[in-house]
C-alpha cells in the first residue's frame, strides 16, 4: 500500500463564496464512499488565498511574507485529500469519481518513503523521524 495525495486545483485567488448545500452533500456522500472503502486517511478543503500567507525564503536565511489573494498565481490549492491505495491506478481511479464539474482539475501525486531519499536517509534520520511520528501520535491520541 501506497498514501497518495490527491491535490484540488483552483484558479480563482478571489474565491470567497463557499460550496452550495448541493455540492456538499455529494463531497459528503464521495468522502462516505472512500472513507467506506479505506481509501481516504485524510482531507480538507481549503479557505480562500486571501486568508493565506506565502513565506519566501532567499539564499541569506531571510525570509518575507507576503499576505494573500496571490492574485498572480495561475493554480491554487484549493483542497486536498490523503489516499491509501494499492497503486497509482487505483489512486487514480478513485479521485476520477470526485463530483467536480467542468474545468475542475485534481492533481495525484504519490507520497515519498524513506527508500526514496536513497542514502541520504540515514539510520540517524530514520531514527528521529521514528521519534517525530510517535510523538504526533501521543499529542493527536491526547487530543
């Protein structure tokens, strides 16, 4: 098994209108039927860019803020989900049956393993990324 993450394109920075009951009511039947399935680990549809802040760093350390809309981006993302799945086709398959209308675009994007940093991902990187995921686990388990 395999987690994917299945991102939710937007193109519209200005967006400050929420779903109709409508579309709601079939995200929630769509999210029943992965949920049902054991396909969906995670997901969430984001607020518009306004609210947002974009970080930038430079080659010094510094960094700047810039405060949303990003009015010059050309693709936002506007949601996303966290899939477990056998393959990218699967994957696939499942973020094909989202109920989203024309224009829409979702993009499927596999999420990395250790065995994809190759050497880099030493047994002391291993180690305190073990120790990071134990720990979220206690704080969301205590929540």
């Amino acid at each position: 098994m395999a987690r994917f993450m299945v991102i939710v394109k937007g193109d519209d920075p200005d967006r400050e209108t929420t779903p109709d009951e409508g579309m709601l009511q079939r995200m929630g039947a769509y999210n029943q039927e992965l949920v049902d399935a054991g396909v969906m680990q995670d997901g969430n549809g984001l607020v518009p860019s306004s609210e947002g802040h974009r970080i930038r760093f430079s080659g010094s350390g510094d960094t700047s803020v810039v405060d949303g809309p990003f009015s010059e981006s050309k693709e936002l993302v506007a949601g996303y989900w966290i899939f477990e799945c056998d393959s990218m086709q699967d994957a696939v398959a499942w973020a094909r049956k989202a109920p989203f209308g024309d224009g829409a675009e979702l993009e499927v994007r596999r999420v990395s393993t250790p065995e994809d940093f190759g050497d880099a991902y030493t047994d002391d990187v291993a180690a305190h990324e073990d120790q990071l995921r134990e720990q979220l686990a206690s704080q969301q388990g205590g929540s």
